[in-house]
C-alpha cells in the first residue's frame, strides 16, 4: 500500500485538434502520463459536462463523445476505450453528500475535453475513467468547496484531472495573421497564474469575475470552473506547478496547473 498523495490537474485542453497533432502541450501531456505515479482510477471534470445539478458517470464502459463540429473524419473515428468505475462512482456520491449527485449510467459518457487529454497522458485507455458534471446553476465557491470534499480521493489513488481553458473566447479567437494575446486575455492569465497560492479568504481566483478583464476571458463561466476543482484540493503546501502556458489564436489560454 502506498502512502503518497496523487496530483491534481487542471490542463487547457485547447483545441479538439490536439488530439490528432503534436506540439508542445500534447508533449506534455503525454510527460505527465509518463511521470505521475500511475493512478487506480481518474476522476474526470470536464466543461463539456456542464448540466443543471451534479452528476456522475456510474457505467461501466463510458461511450466517447464525440461534441464537436467542423473536423476532420479522423478526429470523430478516434475512440477512447477506457472502462468506467461504478465504484468511484458512488465514492464520488459519498463524498459529496449531502449534495444529490446523479448517478449515470446511461446519458453522458467521456466527452473531448476529458478524453482529448488522456489520449495523450494513457493512450493504453487502461485506467477506469469517471466524469464528474459541472452544475452550471450554482456560484464559483460552490465548485471550490467540491474540489475540497473531492481532495479525499488524492489519497486513494485517484487522480483528479480537470479539463477547460482559463480565457475562453471563442468569439474573438483569430484564426490567422496576428495572433498574438489580446491584453486583456494576458492580464486575466496572469492574474489566474500569479494567484494559485493564495492563502486566506475571499480567494481571488474564487472571485474571479472582480477581475477587469474576466467578462471578455471568460463569456460564460464553464471552461473556467474545472480549475476551482483542483485549486479546491489543495492542501495549502503542496507545490504548484505549470506544465504548459501560453495564449493561442489570441484568446485560448494554454494554462496548465498541477498541484502536488
């Protein structure tokens, strides 16, 4: 039996592209997989679950989701065969109690942005997978405050992987030419990197929406909420590190954050 503590993650997923090239965050990615303690189960929270109440997958062999437009055929033949967990399923239930979490068993399954990074971290697709909804009903604090009854699965072998991006505006995104940050994309990344470590009350990155440039970063809230998962987990002393970073297209932020 091993005592350590996994990580939790927070990656920017990006692009569903990733999926099919390399660059320097599937690199990553894929450096993760190779060097983290390899995990009995993943707890998957992504912002492409993002639903009225909480829910979980209970199945035992979640379908990959293919939600998304416009790519090439290769992008929607890729499968993700990674079993379910009903077991951590119903952890996840327990620890949350007493917050009513849905088991599913037959709806969702692993959408792009969970699966789109562990194709690359465990491309075996061996390790059981679950996916955890995002309630998009409720405050940011609400997420925060999951991520911390949530903390208890880093010492039961669970990794906590939580997929969106910190700026997400796709609205605005430049496809070519100058495609260098937007100010206001830079300073919210920034701010969201400089304020990790916060110790204290009225966390800034809980509060996110205080900062000047979080409305135009972040249009609706879904791509940002997975990171409060894992900042909630933290356990104040941990190291905080950043696996990848950078601004693409102008207004996709690459953060990456890794806790422990």
């Amino acid at each position: 039996m091993t005592t350590s503590r996994m990580p939790a993650l927070f990656l920017g997923h990006g692009s569903p592209m990733n999926v099919l090239e390399e660059n320097s965050y599937t690199q990553a990615w894929r450096a993760l997989g190779q060097s983290l303690p390899r995990p009995k189960a993943i707890l998957a929270i992504s912002a492409h679950w993002y639903t009225r109440g909480t829910a979980v997958t209970a199945m035992e062999k979640p379908r990959t989701i293919h939600d998304f437009g416009g790519f090439p055929q290769a992008l929607f033949d890729t499968q993700y065969p990674a079993p379910g967990s009903p077991a951590l399923a119903a952890r996840v239930q327990q620890l949350l109690s007493p917050i009513p979490v849905t088991a599913d068993k037959t709806e969702w399954g692993l959408d792009h942005g969970s699966w789109g990074v562990l194709i690359k971290m465990y491309p075996e697709a061996d390790i059981p997978v679950v996916q955890l909804s995002i309630d998009g009903t409720q405050p940011a604090e609400y997420h925060y405050q999951l991520g911390q009854k949530l903390a208890a699965l880093r010492d039961e072998g669970v990794l906590i992987v939580a997929s969106g991006n910190v700026v997400h505006n796709l609205r605005m995104v430049k496809w070519q030419g100058d495609t260098a940050a937007y100010p206001w994309a830079e300073s919210f990344n920034n701010y969201v990197r400089d304020n990790l470590d916060y110790k204290g009350d009225h966390h800034p990155l809980v509060n996110f929406m205080e900062h000047e440039g979080a409305a135009l970063s972040n249009p609706s809230p879904e791509h940002y909420l997975p990171l409060l998962y894992v900042l909630g987990s933290w356990n104040g002393e941990e190291p905080i590190t950043l696996p990848t970073d950078g601004i693409e297209m102008a207004s996709l932020s690459m953060l990456s954050v890794r806790v422990g």
